[in-house]
C-alpha cells in the first residue's frame, strides 16, 4: 500500500525545511510492537522553529500525528493518512539541570535519561520512569506513570507547537492530565519540557530505580515486540485480574497472544500483523464484559486505517480466536 506524494502535492521541498521529508516511510519500523503500515509522509523536523515552519506551510486539511518511540502504538496495517512527526535526538534530546533544580527535557529523551539525570541532580520523583521505555513527548501526552506516580506530579511546564504552527507554552493544568489521558488536540506536538522534584539523596533514588528495574525484569514481558498495558485500569479493578479471570492468559490469534507472563500485555510473537493485534485485544474486551460486566478501554493508542477489506468491530465474538488459553 502506498499513499500519494504530499511532498510534491504541496511544494514542501520548497520552503527551506531544514528537517528530514520522507514518503510512505513503514512504520512497523519504529513501533515496538514491529507493525504497522506506512505514514504517507513523515517528518523529522531538525529543531521548534523548523516544525512551526513545516506546520504554518502545510493545508490545514491534512492530518498530522506525532509519535515519539511507539511504545505504545498500534499502528494499523493501512498505514497513516497524512503527515506523521518524529522529533529525533539531534534536536530534541538535550537534558539540563538549572541552578534552582528545574530539569529541562527535550520532547526525544527516553524516559529513562530523564531518571538517570534527576538522580544525578539529587532530585527525588522521577524514579519510576526508570521503568518505562517510551520517550517524554509520549510521557506528556499519556501522563505516563507507574508504582504510584505520573508524570503530572512532576512536570511544571512545555513548550508545544499547535497544528497551526505557533509556538506555544503550556502550564501543568493547561494539560488537564487524569490516569492516562491528557487534553491537549491530537495534532499539537510537544517539544521540550520543564520538571522539577524534591531535593533527595543520590544513594536513595538509586536505590528506588534499581527496585523499579528489578520489578520490571520479573513482572513483565519487556523483551517482547509488545505495547505495554493493552487496557487501562477500571477504577477499583486491575484489568489484568479481569482479563486473566475472563481465561485470557496466553489467548492467541495469529501472531498476537495475550502474555503468559503478564496477561494485560499483548505480544506480537513474531509475524503478528496488526489486525491479529486488534482482533485480539476486541476478543478480550468481549469475554472480559461476558464474565465481569466490564467495559475494559484501550490504553494501547490505535491508529490509523485498516487495509481495504478489513475492519474489526468492538466488542468481537470470542469465537474469533483460533487458539484457546493454554490449560
Ligand atoms: C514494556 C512496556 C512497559 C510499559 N510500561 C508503562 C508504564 O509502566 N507506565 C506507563 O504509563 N506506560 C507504560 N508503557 C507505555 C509507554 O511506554 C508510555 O505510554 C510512553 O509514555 C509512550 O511514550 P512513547 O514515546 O513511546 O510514545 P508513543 O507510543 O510513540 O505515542 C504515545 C502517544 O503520545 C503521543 N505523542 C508522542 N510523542 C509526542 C509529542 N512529542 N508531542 C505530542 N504527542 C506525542 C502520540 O501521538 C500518542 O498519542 C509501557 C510500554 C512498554 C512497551
């Protein structure tokens, strides 16, 4: 499947983009789950000022779409319509530390970087992104967490470019954040950020991310071609109890099977696409809703189209899966 060129459609090569264009770039490159089809154009933009630039240039009528490390995508097998940003390291991987302690982060950090450098700083708060392998632009737009803690405890402030191409600052409650979810439109894309913690030894913080580290190596699939948690937490429930409770554990579909390991992880076992990856998580929903009443939501961000043909409806029958749960 390939998309028509947007490049030539809008004369992008002519308005000194100092940035990378590329056409119908697949992106089961740069997913974790390795699946995907290809963005019609993706645009790595060399630093703020040559993204608003692209943005202020590019018809309004065109989607774009940032994505960070796609660690939490799940990129359709159609591909995606429109422009799709990547900000790469060169640009925006810097990390300083202020004299009053503020951690500026570029939107490119992994958020591991970010924990290493609080450390170093003395800057308590910021241990449990040592567990978390996504970038910071995905961290400010999922107000990512763990072991208790999300990244609204933490950020104070960010530079975002809007689909309009103007360069604007926003403030920890101009993102609204709740678990998971923050209110910013889809298409304004964060650049760097500002975050600042509590003053804690060095030896201490250590020792917590070395704790977050060890959880993660026993607890979950972090070697796999996977999302992360497939579904958010109900309140007052785990989604993991339910899914495994609804006999889910180690469900399969093609290629995609519900993690043995940690059941609310799926993972693409080697040759998924992603329609076997969807199916697999709507099948879930429907035997978690049959057996506890629970209407499970996707933590997982599913996007773009399905080839031509093919569609999957909520909610899909479990007879869908080809594969029982072992035992
Ligand atoms: C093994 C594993 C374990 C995980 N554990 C956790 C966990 O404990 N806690 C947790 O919260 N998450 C966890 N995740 C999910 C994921 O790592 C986080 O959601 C992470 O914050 C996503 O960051 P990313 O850079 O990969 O973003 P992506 O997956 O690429 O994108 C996620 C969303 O962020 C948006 N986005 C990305 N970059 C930008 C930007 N610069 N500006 C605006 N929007 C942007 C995208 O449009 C998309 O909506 C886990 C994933 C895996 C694979």
């Amino acid at each position: 499947m390939s998309f028509p060129d947007l490049v030539a459609e809008h004369g992008l090569d002519r308005i000194g983009l100092r940035g990378k264009l590329t056409a119908n770039q697949l992106l089961s490159a740069v997913t974790w789950f390795r699946v995907g089809g290809p963005a019609q154009l993706l645009f790595q933009p060399a630093d703020t000022e040559d993204l608003a630039l692209f943005l202020r240039h590019l018809p309004r009528d065109v989607p774009v779409l940032p994505i960070g490390l796609g660690s939490n995508l799940l990129v359709r097998d159609g591909g995606i319509a429109g422009v799709v940003v990547r900000l790469g390291a060169r640009g925006f991987g810097q990390v300083s530390v202020e004299a009053d302690g503020a951690i500026r982060v570029g939107a490119a950090v992994p958020d591991r970087k970010l924990a290493e450098a609080a450390a170093t700083a003395g800057q308590g708060g910021f241990a449990f992104y040592a567990g978390i392998p996504g970038g910071i632009g995905g961290a400010l737009r999922m107000n990512a967490g763990a072991h208790g803690h999300e990244t609204r405890e933490v950020m104070v402030e960010l530079t975002a470019v809007t689909r309009s191409g103007e360069i604007v600052r926003l403030t920890n409650a101009d993102m609204a954040y709740r678990y998971r979810h923050s209110d910013q439109p889809g298409d304004t894309i964060f650049t760097e950020a500002v975050f600042r913690g509590v003053p804690r030894d060095e030896a201490a913080i250590r020792q917590e991310m070395a704790k977050v580290a060890a959880h993660r190596e026993a607890a979950q699939p972090i070697r796999e071609k996977t999302g992360g948690s497939t579904f958010k937490n109900p309140d007052g429930h785990s989604a993991w109890k339910l899914v495994d409770a609804a006999g889910c554990r180690g469900l399969q579909i093609g290629g995609a099977r519900m993690s043995d390991m940690h059941c609310n992880f799926m993972i693409n076992t080697g040759a998924a696409t992603a329609e076997d990856l969807e199916r697999l998580g709507e099948t879930v929903r429907a035997r978690v809703l049959e057996t506890s009443g629970i209407a499970l939501e996707w933590e997982i961000k599913r996007l773009g189209l399905f080839p031509e043909g093919v569609e999957i409806a909520p909610f899909l029958g479990a007879r869908n899966a080809e594969v029982a749960a072992d035992g």
